[in-house]
C-alpha cells in the first residue's frame, strides 16, 4: 500500500472518540479507524523505514490499570521507530492534527547521569546547544520533563544549567491540520523533520545510555 496521506475522516474519528470514548462507539467505528487511520500509518511505516529503521504502530487501547482515568481508548496515534532504549523519532496524528519529534523520552539512573556527564563535557554539551539552536531556528519546540531545582551535584550558574535541569529531552514540530497532510506531501514533511532531527537523534543515542 502507498502512502497517500491522512485521510479528513482519520481526524473526525479522533474528534469523536474525544467525546465518546466508550466500547460502543468503538466498536461501531472501528472500521474508520481501520482504514483511516491504521491503514495509512502501516504505508507511512514502510515507506519510512529504508531510512530511518522500522516503526512500532501503537496500539489504540490505553492501560488503565494504575489511571484514575479509564476511557479505553487513546484520542491519537502514534508511531516510533526506536534506535535505543527510550530514544527514536516519533509521528503522531490527533484532533490537532500531525506532529513529528525526536528526543529521548526517559532517562532514570546511570543514563541520566550520562546525559549529564555529556552536556557538563565542553565539547558534548556544546555540540547539543548547537543541535537545538539549529532545530529552534527551523521552527521546532524543545521539550521534555525538566527539574524545577538544580541537579545535585552542579552549580545554579552553569552555562548550560537549564539542559542539565532535563530528565528527558525531546523536539518537536506541529504541523497542524494543514491541506498538506491529507496528501501524499505528508511524507516529505515527516521524512524533513526527521532527517532534521537525526543529530539530536544521535547524539541521544551515543550519550543517553546504561
């Protein structure tokens, strides 16, 4: 199958589920969402994955086992091609439309404490402040989960405190519900971001390990 876009019918499914996120609903729209939105996310996948490796589709039911909230179903879609633990590019379609990101998403333990190893280190720390001044000038967001304190273990005054205060670092880019990714465009507007990203991508992927 080629990758022909997202179809307007794919949002409509995500703008309904948001208000009626229940089994009923599911079950008499599943085939909207088979076609789509699973359909044109397993052409994206392969048409991506030459480049850039293959991408986990999610599945559409949420784990509500330890949530306060128990609708069942994810109000979006999302895929990620990993290329270490927690690292990758993602691609996500919701009711906002399309949004593509690269990052690491989650560090805990001796990969945070590499992360910040390498952004203390003047050479590693400033090749990352060059990768994001890039990515923030061709329009893209930084984020990620952030301390409000400072890091045990470094000073309020360093030059790169506000990226050691990071516990995941991730950018991202909102496309929106533009015409464009109802076409076939889409693809290159992904494939862009992603090639875009591939040094943040890297860099995560040398430094951000057990």
């Amino acid at each position: 199958m080629t990758f022909e876009g997202f179809p307007v019918a794919a949002l409509d499914f995500y703008d309904d589920l948001e208000v009626d996120n229940t089994k009923s609903f599911w079950e008499a729209h599943k085939h909207v969402y088979a076609e789509s939105v699973k359909a044109p996310f397993e052409a994206l996948a392969a048409a991506l994955e030459p480049e850039f490796g293959r991408m986990k589709v999610f599945r559409p039911y949420r784990d509500v086992r330890f949530s306060k909230d128990k609708t069942p179903y994810k109000t979006h879609q999302g895929g990620f091609v990993g290329v270490a633990p927690s690292t990758g590019w993602y691609v996500q379609l919701a009711p906002q439309g399309l949004m593509t990101g690269g990052g690491f998403y989650e560090a805990s333990g001796p990969r945070l404490a590499h992360f910040r190893e390498a952004v203390d280190h003047d050479t590693y720390g400033s090749e990352l402040e060059a990768i994001l001044e890039g990515l923030v000038g061709l329009g893209l967001e930084v984020g990620g989960d952030r301390l409000k304190t400072t890091p045990r273990g470094y000073d309020a005054d360093h030059p790169r405190i506000e990226l050691l205060r990071h516990r995941s670092l991730t950018v991202r880019h909102h496309h929106g519900f533009g015409p464009a990714i109802h076409t076939p465009d889409a693809l290159e507007l992904i494939r862009d971001d992603w090639r875009a990203l591939r040094p943040l991508v890297e860099w995560a992927q040398r430094h951000v390990q057990d």
